[in-house]
C-alpha cells in the first residue's frame, strides 16, 4: 500500500499574496512526463496561468461556470466551455480521454460536489490524477469569527470562495474518496501560516517562521492551515 503524504509546508509567509496560494499549489502538480490532456474545473485566471507556466505543452480543457471566467482563461487553456456541472449535459464523448483532473476551491461551489465528481471519472485514464484543492474552514481566523456571528465573505480570497459545503482537513478525504474506491489517495496536507502575525518579520527571523509554519501545519491541520490539499490516483475503471 502506497503511504499517503501529509507532510504539510508553506513557501511563503504572506497569506494574502496570490504567490502564497500558487506556489503551494505547484508542489501539489505533480504531471507524469507522459500526460498531455488535463481538465480545468473552475478554471480562475491565476490557477490557469499557473498550470500553463509549469505545463505548456499540455493540452488543458476547461470548465467554468461563467462567461466572464472563460474569458478570463482563454488565453491559458485549449478550449473552454460554460456549464453547470450539476445539471448540464458533458460535451465529451471518448471515455478515459484525461489524465487528470484538476479543482483548484471549485469543489464546494457545486450543489453536490460527489455527484459532480461522479459524473467526470468515467472520462479519466486508470492511472490518472485528480488534484483538489479546498479551503479550510476550521483555521483559527475562521472560527474566531464564526464565534463572534461575522459570516459575511471577504470579498476575495479562501474566505469568499468557501461555498456551499464546508470540509476541515479529516472530513475532506472521508467524504469525497470515500465515496469513490476507485480513487486512491495519495497526497493529503495542508498549507498556512502559524497565528503568529506581529511576531513573523519582526522577532522571529524567516527560518524559525518558515520552521514553526511546517510544524504548525503537521500537527495542528485545522487550526493552521488555510487550504486543504489532495492528490488521488485512479486505480481501477
């Protein structure tokens, strides 16, 4: 049995730089040489762009749920279309045609995110990939403002892409892989920073911040981490 990876790490120390969320979401990228078609669900601007950088001469499919955000990745990606995942027809007609499939915080946003994923497996490769990405609804900010009744969305950003379903890094496996025994988990971990905010680039020099990050995310999961991060193989048709 292949040992799932939980070590969890940060590359950055700035929660609201977009280089904090994309260069931790490379780490989990990880293409065989030998795929060339991956799927895009959700398909925002910056995860597109990202992809393209690592990948180019992969051929990426996409699906988003607006006009605005096909517009957005068109210069990304092969080709894109506008769906409901929940209730629109799939345009693909060739059966295990992906060799992986990729939801950067677009999971949650579906009605039934199981049903979604349900839909899609049958038009990915034995062997392929299916890399999610969540936010973490049980970090310490969010709690403490659950505790204090602030519910609204920050406008960008984890806290305004949380959606309809809620997951903290031990319901995110169970109930997505669960369901799926097709699906071999690999890869589950999160990334954040240590509450630490005043101290960080005034006490603490950058290796013990960096340090207490890596920690803070291996043994404290719910309360550090600000994304939940998954990788699972397909196994079996």
């Amino acid at each position: 049995m292949t040992k799932v990876e939980t070590t969890s790490f940060s590359l950055t120390d700035d929660p609201h730089s977009a280089e904090y969320f994309k260069l931790d979401i490379a780490a989990l990228l990880d293409l065989d040489h030998n795929m060339s078609k991956v799927l895009n669900v959700g398909c925002s601007g910056a995860t597109a762009a990202l992809f393209k950088s690592l990948y180019p001469q992969v051929e990426v499919i996409g699906i988003a749920d607006t006009p605005q955000k096909m517009a957005e990745v068109s210069a990304y990606i092969s080709q894109c279309y506008c769906l409901d995942l929940d209730q629109d027809p799939l345009p693909f007609e060739d059966p295990e045609s992906f060799d992986a499939f990729y939801f950067c915080h677009s999971l949650q946003q579906f009605v039934d995110p199981v049903f979604v994923l349900n839909r899609l497996l049958p038009y990915l490769k034995v062997g392929g990939k299916v890399w999610i990405v969540l936010p973490n609804v049980a970090r310490w900010r969010k709690g403490l403002k659950g505790l204090q009744s602030k519910f609204e969305s920050a406008g960008q950003g984890i806290s305004s892409q949380v959606g309809r379903h809620f997951y903290t890094f031990q319901t995110a496996p169970s109930y997505f892989l669960d369901a799926f025994p097709q699906l071999h988990l690999y890869v589950h971990r999160v990334t954040g920073l240590f509450p630490l905010p005043i101290l960080r680039g005034t006490v603490l020099s950058e290796p013990v911040s960096k340090m207490m990050n890596r920690l803070g995310c291996r043994f404290f999961p719910n309360l550090v981490g600000m994304q939940i991060l998954m990788a699972a193989r397909k196994i079996c048709p």
